[in-house]
C-alpha cells in the first residue's frame, strides 16, 4: 500500500514515515529538495515536488491508499504581513497540488489527511472544545479555515476526507517540546503569561497511531482533534514538568513580556483551547498517554 506524504520531512511526516516504512507500505515523501531530506528507513523513497503543483508526482496518486497533507511554512517566525502571506500561501498551494493530483488519478486515493491545528478555534478560555466549534476571527482561525478548505474539492471525486487538528505535539525530536523544556533544564523554568490558558498535548506516539488510525478506518470523514483526552493548563504542565525533571516551576514569564518578544505570535503560547478528542473517541480510539504526567515521564 502506498501513502504519500507531504511536508514529509517534517517533524510529524517523518514519524509517521519512520512508523509505516517497517509495515511493508511504500511511503513517498514529498520535498522540494530531496538533497537535503534527513535519512529514512528502507521502505521511504523521497520524491522531488514544487509543493504547487502535482507536477512530477501525480503518477504516485494512482492506486495509492492515502495522502497525508502536512506541508506548509512554519509558524515560528515573526509574523510579519510577508511572513503571514508566506504562511497562508505555502498551505494552499500545497492543498492545490494534492487537489491536482487526485483528479488526474486514473484509481482514486482511498483517503486524503488534511493537517491543521488546535489553535484553529481561536482563544477559548475555560470553555471545553469539540469538533463541533466554529472556527476562530485570527490568523489562526482564518489561516486554519481557508488550509482545511483547500483539499475539500477531492470529495467531489469520490475520495474520503479526514481532518486533523493538532494540539502540541510532543516530541524530544523537535517541535515546540524541548523549547519548553529547557529553561527548566537551567533552573528557570515556570508558566507562560497567567498560566491559566489551556495547552492541547499530544505525545508523539499517539499522534502517529492517531493518523494510522484515520488512514484505515473507512467511517473516518471530516474533523478530528488530535489532542490527548485530559488538557491542562500551562500552569499545571509546567508543574508537571519540573516535577518530572526535578527542577523549580516558578519563574512565570510576564504575558507583556512574550507578546514583546513574539508579536502577534505570542498568541501561540498565550491564548489556548481546552480541546479535546471527542470523534476520535466515539471512533473507539484508544490513547497509550491520555494523562500528561506519564507522557512527560516516558519522554524525559
């Protein structure tokens, strides 16, 4: 069985590569410069793509059991008005290209896996988020809405759709996760802003078992939010993290400081969705790290 993925080289593309590769699937990583992609396992080819286009790649489409959409610029930059276009664009093209390449595909996809992201909802406060809530007035609520959309022409075609709305995904590979962790490391670690705002969290491992799940189940269709089933607080996962570390957790860094030092990106870490994984739970999946602390523990 063949899975495409995009964004590929990514830190989630590449678990995921890393996870189907001894299963015996033929995983294609989609990058703009092969050159450069890290190592894979055997099983992993890495195919050249322009990321607007299915130029060059759309024959891999054909007959393929999935395409996993999570190509697009990072967030963590400033986000300048160049910067803010950059981002936008960089989904859209890339939802494009997988548009092309599954209408020109003789044996349609089984499934194409849409990325996005928690903060699509916008800040929340207290109240608790399911699929079911609207999309936020921000970048990111606009940003997610229009990403999401991008790939919504495959349905046309036949092809089934799941959405995946990512919280903090963690990882000691890379992502948000050891950002986190190192000011505790150096004994000045401590909560963000108020720490009252909610931190959608996904370990790794339950992230890639998440979107294996939703590539093989034919039910899956539309929305899902990939985070664990318990949220917390900032505060509280800061706790949790100088517990498990055994390292202070009261240093709180001033929101006025972070918005200073972040710009509007600040909105990342200072405003936050109790999301949780309602439609992944009506599914039947089950979480190996529904609880944070015992995450923490497995991965530090």
């Amino acid at each position: 069985m063949r899975v495409i993925i995009t964004g590929g080289t990514g830190l989630i593309g590449r678990a995921l590569a890393e996870s189907l590769a001894p299963d015996r699937y033929q995983v294609i990583v989609l990058s703009r410069h092969p050159a450069s992609a890290p190592p894979f396992p055997d099983g992993v080819q890495v195919v050249q793509w322009d990321a607007r286009t299915p130029n060059g790649w759309d024959h891999l489409a054909d007959g393929a059991k999935a395409i996993v959409n999570l190509a697009g610029a990072s967030l963590n930059r400033r986000w300048t008005p160049a910067n803010k276009q950059l981002i936008r664009d960089s989904r859209l093209n890339a939802g494009q290209a997988v548009v092309g390449a599954v209408a020109q595909a003789e044996r349609k996809p089984d499934v194409v896996i849409q990325a996005s992201g928690a903060g699509c909802y916008g800040p929340r406060g207290n109240e608790t988020v399911t699929e079911q809530a609207g999309f936020g007035d921000g970048f990111l609520g606009r940003t997610a809405e229009a990403w999401e959309a991008s790939t919504a022409a495959v349905e046309e075609h036949g092809v089934r759709r799941a959405i995946i709305r990512t919280g903090v995904v963690l990882s000691t590979e890379g992502g948000a996760f050891p950002l986190l962790v190192l000011p505790f490391r150096f004994f000045v670690g401590g909560p963000l802003g108020s720490g009252e705002q909610w931190l959608p969290w996904i370990h790794m491992a339950d992230h890639v078992r998440a979107m294996r799940f939703l590539i093989q189940d034919d039910t899956a269709t539309g929305p899902f939010n990939l985070a664990a089933p318990q949220p917390v607080t900032n505060a509280e996962f800061s706790r949790l993290l100088g517990h498990v570390l055994k390292r202070p957790a009261c240093l709180r860094v001033p929101g006025f400081a972070v918005r200073l030092a972040l710009g509007e990106m600040s909105t990342v870490v200072l405003d936050g969705q109790r999301a949780i994984p309602q439609r992944l739970h009506n599914l039947g999946f089950e979480f190996s790290f529904p609880e944070p602390e015992p995450a923490l523990r497995d991965l530090l």
